[in-house]
C-alpha cells in the first residue's frame, strides 16, 4: 500500500519543478531552444505561461505537447 505524500518529504526529496524556462523546456523535449521558440512563435508549440516579463512551461503543458503529437503505424 502506497503511503500517501507529505509536504516535509517533497522538501526532503529533490525539488520538483512545475515550471521549466525556454532552455529546460528545450532539453526536455530533445530540441533547440530556437526550434522551440519558432514553434511557440508560429503558435504550433506548448502553451506557455507568462509571469511578469518571463515566460515559462508547464511540465503538464510539454506533456500534452508531445501527447498530442505522438503517431501510431502507419497503415
């Protein structure tokens, strides 16, 4: 059985991050920077998520991101 998870031991494991930047967006998705910057540029990329002046990537956005974009055979 599964204990469930407190919030002392998510600070006692490694941090987990709901937001990553262009950069480790980017090396998750096994890509560029600018190829990801001209996806979401040309409006074909993950959803982004501004805050003040930066713009972010939530991990569960990346995720649908690459969902959305897997193909099965062919055929």
């Amino acid at each position: 059985m599964n204990k469930p998870i407190k919030a002392k031991d998510l600070h006692e494991s490694a941090p987990i991050k709901l937001l990553l930047d262009y950069p480790a967006a980017a090396e998750a998705l096994s890509m560029t920077r600018g190829a990801l910057r001209d996806l979401v540029y040309k409006g074909r990329g993950p959803v982004v998520t501004k805050i003040g002046n930066r713009t972010f990537f939530a991990v569960k956005d990346l995720e649908r991101f690459v969902e959305e974009h897997r193909q099965g055979p062919q055929g």
